[in-house]
C-alpha cells in the first residue's frame, strides 16, 4: 500500500494543527456556526441526531494492520468502543465529543489517516475493487490509479468548492465490485483493439434523490492522459453545475440538462486546452506502481491440500463458510477470505474495538499485515493460503466475524437511519436486524440464492436502494415511519435501477413483503435462477399482485 513521505506527512500533519486552532476558536465564540461549518466539512466531521460524526478516509479500501490497532484505540478512548463501515470503503465514528476531534486527527496523523475531503462540496474518496491486485480476471491493477487520482485531487485548490459532491471509482475488470456506474466518474481499465491498456470513462451517475446511471463519454482514454482529461470534466462541471439548487447540483443533473453529446464535447475542447500540461509521464506512474507490488507468496511442503480436503469434509460449518464467504485468487494455493459484518442482530458495517484488534492480529498472521474494507459494509483479507482458512475460520468464528451469508439475504446494506442521522424519514437499522433475525437459517439463505437488499432511511440514498436487488426507502408520512419497495436493481456490471413496487409500505408490514416477495420468487424461479434474473424475467406485476392481494 501507499507509503507517506516527508511531504505527505508535513501536508497532514499541518491540516491537524490548522483544524484544532479552527475548533478552539469556535467553541471559544470567536467562529461562528455558519463560518465553522465548512471547516469542519471539510475535515470529515458532521453533526448528526446525537453527536458529531467523523468519517475516516480509507484511501480504496486498503488499511494496514498498525492502522486498524489505532483505529481500535481510538473508537475505545474518544467514542464508544466500535466503528462503522460505509459503502465507499470509509469508516466513521459516531459519538466523538467536538473537542476531541482535533486530538483524535493528529492520532491518525500519526499512522497516515486523516479525514480531509470524506465530505463537503469537493472530490471525495476515490474507490476501488477491494479485489484489486488478487483478482484473477483483472486487466491490470486499478491501485495505483485510484492512487494517482488521490494525490491529484487531495486540497486541489480549484475543485474544493464545487457545486456539489464529487466521487470517482477505478476498477480494473469487466466485474464491478466498486459500483462504477453509479459514480460522478467511472473508469474501468479496459484494452483496445490494439492490445493497449487504457480506460473507459463513464459520467453522470449518481443515486439520491435522482439516481442515475452513469453515460460513456470516452471509450478509450490512454493512461497518460488520466489526470488532464479528469480535470477538463471537473472544469466543465465547475462552470455549467448548478448552484441555485443543491438537489440539481450534481454532475448527473448537468448531463442530463445538457445531454451527453454536449458535455462531451465541452470536456473534449477544454480537454485541448490542459492535455499537454497535465499529461502523466511514465516515471510517475512508474514511482506510484512500486508502492503496489505483490506479496512474498510461498507454498512449502507443509501446505497440504489433501489436509484443507479433508477439514472441508469433516467440519460442515467450515466448509459452508468457505463456500459463502471465500473466492478465488490468481495465485494457485492462496484465497480471498471475507469477514462478515453482518451477524444476525448487529447493525450492518459495525465492528467493535475489540474485534478490530483481533482483525489486525489475523491480519499479522495470515494476511501480509493488511485489511480492505468492501463497498458493501464487510472486510476481507485478500491473500489467505488456503491450507491456512481453518486457523483463520476457527479464530474468526469465536469473534462473531465468521457469519457465512456473503452474498445473501442477510448481508444487508443499511444506512443509520433515524438511530444517528439527523436528515432520515425512517428507522433502518432494526429492521435490517429483523429481517436478519428472521432469515438466519443457513440453509435456507442459501437455498435463496444471492439477494442483495438495500435499505436506506431517505431520499439520500446512502444505502443505495434505489440499485438493491430488493431496496427499501424509508419515507415520513405525517410523522409515521413508511417504506417503499423497488425490485430488481443492480449496481454491477449490469446497473440498472430497481422499478417501484408500488405504494408504501407501513412499518409493521415490512418483515411480511419481504416474506411475501421471496415466496413468489419460490413459486416462479426456474431452476438455477438466482433472484435478480427472475425479475428480470417476470418482472414487477407477480410481485406486486402478492403483496397487494389485500386490495382486490
């Protein structure tokens, strides 16, 4: 992973002292409010329901286990003993006290962490495939360009005010596990006729209040030419988004006002302009590379597949969490092992400080002293020899870490709803509870199949909802809490956004629509279909006139 030099350092470390002066003059009276907002927008901090939030920047996913023993330390003496993961790979903490915040930036100074830019009108974290480097249908690694984007776009003076949010992915195969299309600007590394590896530039996606898939408007963009051409489109969004209205303020809006055609056009002639000033040289690109070599893998004589087989047959607990919550790696011997946030009663993405400390412990052991976080809310280990998954499955399991439902009905993604979030409509995280309480035999989610349900608490769309297989929008209706259904969304390869069910849905009758939802999925499926290409084939109306029946 990326290492921090003298600059880098001195470049942080100077934001912590800057930020703690801005804090201290602004519970002394001397800021006010409105003048103290963006500073601490600006340096990851919110003020939700009951206390300040601070998002953590986790650069694509990737934490170093020195990393995670602080961030352990840290939800243990400023918060309340855990942390929480989101869906672009950050973490927050949720009960900081203000006065705190400054002392807990210049610890994570200290191991090259820092929240500048995980919020405000500015390019936000860039994210990835947290399968990146390992993952066997890769073009090339997408690292070290979400990496380059980093540099480039961390305190650009020009881009610190944009209209809106601005967030880009990389991801470096035809496989989208970083949600690409649903991006401001989604790269993919792709090869052209040639044989030349470059990059697919999409535009305009975004979820919210206006979900968006995002358009192609570059089939092919050489890789020197990454930075200039990602400038000419921030400079066209800088000068055509909107500022009179922040719902129509995101690029999306702007494409779509415009139209594709324009907004490509308008990027190529600014593109012109800056493409010779910005354009990466080989040396560079070279230099960012090294810090995303391979690890030391080794096979020696102990490491017998014939023992690993033999643990599969006899330990049936194992073996199902190594079908659920394992994939394969490039490397012959090695897997990709998955630690699941999402235990049956526990509020989706959390993790305690206890369970961090363990989690960088394994990581020491069997994992080359690194840990990713995923889009959706879990962890992973990326290099785990296979003839180690037992020791790491029975440490993990005795955690609570080794729930085997990656990929299934309970593996929720879920906003905080109206626990935390001052801007919600609605609950979500006891119902995500619920419904996991309510599906946590291991047979029968497996029986279901992959089921992605998305649930976010309002029109913010954290959770993204609007591209669940199954998602679910909590909604206030005269001070009651009402969800609305959408079916058949997508936010991989194949994005596409979920069609509405119908009208809301109360409170009380959620846990029974999802029930009813997965009955017709039962009675309808051919065989091998998973639920998303039953939709996809039957569409909505079967599903509807289930859950409706009452009203004929």
């Amino acid at each position: 992973m990326y290492q921090y030099d003298a600059y880098d350092q001195a470049m942080i470390d100077q934001r912590v002292a800057q930020f703690r002066d801005q804090t201290n003059r602004f519970l002394a009276g001397e800021l006010t409010e409105d003048q103290f907002r963006p500073l601490r927008l600006m340096n990851g901090l919110y003020i939700q329901t009951h206390a300040p939030m601070l998002r953590v920047a986790v650069p694509y996913g990737m934490l170093s286990s020195r990393q995670v023993r602080k961030i352990a330390e840290l939800a243990r003496r400023y918060d309340k003993g855990y942390v929480h993961f989101t869906t672009r790979q950050n973490l927050q903490m949720n009960w900081p006290k203000l006065e705190d915040v400054p002392d807990i930036l210049a610890e994570l100074a200290s191991v090259q962490m820092h929240a500048i830019q995980s919020s405000g009108n500015c390019v936000r974290n860039t994210t990835s495939d947290h399968l990146a480097g390992v993952n066997i249908n890769e073009v090339e690694d997408p690292r070290p360009w979400a990496e380059i984007i980093r540099q480039w776009s961390t305190f650009h003076p020009e881009f610190a005010y944009l209209p809106r949010k601005f967030k880009i992915a990389v991801i470096g195969s035809s496989e989208d596990r970083a949600a690409t299309k649903l991006h401001d600007i989604g790269l993919q590394l792709v090869k052209n006729q040639q044989g030349e590896v470059g990059f697919e530039v999409l535009v305009g996606g975004g979820l919210g209040r206006t979900p968006v898939i995002g358009e192609q408007i570059r089939p092919f963009l050489e890789k020197q030419d990454l930075l200039s051409y990602l400038d000419a489109i921030l400079r066209v969004y800088n000068r055509f988004g909107r500022r009179d209205n922040k719902y129509k303020a995101r690029i999306k809006i702007t494409v779509r006002e415009h139209g594709i055609d324009h907004i490509r056009q308008l990027v190529e002639d600014e593109w012109a302009d800056n493409r010779d000033r910005l354009r990466l040289d080989n040396q560079e690109i070279e230099r960012v590379k090294q810090f995303f070599t391979q690890p030391d893998y080794q096979l020696d004589a102990t490491d017998s597949d014939s023992d690993y087989d033999i643990l599969l047959q006899q330990d049936k607990a194992f073996a199902l969490w190594v079908r659920q919550n394992t994939a394969d790696h490039k490397v012959p011997g090695y897997r990709v092992a998955y630690i699941s946030l999402k235990r049956p009663g526990q509020a989706p993405g959390d993790i305690t400080s206890e369970q961090l400390e363990v989690v960088a412990e394994l990581a020491d052991e069997f994992n080359f002293g690194e840990v990713r976080s995923t889009h959706t809310q879990n962890l992973v280990y990326t290099d785990v020899k296979q003839t180690d998954l037992y020791a790491l499955w029975l440490r993990l399991h005795a955690e609570d870490l080794a729930t085997p439902n990656i990929n299934t009905l309970t593996d929720i993604i879920c906003c905080p709803g109206l626990d935390y979030c001052s801007l919600a409509n609605a609950s979500s995280i006891a119902l995500s509870k619920d419904i996991s309480q309510q599906y946590d035999e291991p047979n029968d989610l497996h029986e279901l199949g992959d089921i992605k349900i998305k649930l976010s608490g309002c029109m913010n769309g954290c959770a993204h909802q609007s591209v669940g297989h199954i998602g679910i929008l909590g909604v206030d209706k005269k001070g009651e809490e009402w969800y609305q259904f959408t079916l058949g969304g997508s936010s991989e390869a194949d994005a596409r956004l979920g069609e509405r069910l119908g009208r809301a849905i109360p409170k009380e009758k959620v846990l029974t629509t999802v029930s009813q939802l997965l009955d017709v999925y039962r009675d309808l499926r051919q065989e091998e279909e998973s639920f998303l290409a039953t939709v996809h084939r039957i569409g909505v109306e079967p599903f509807k006139e289930r859950v409706y029946a009452e009203d004929h």
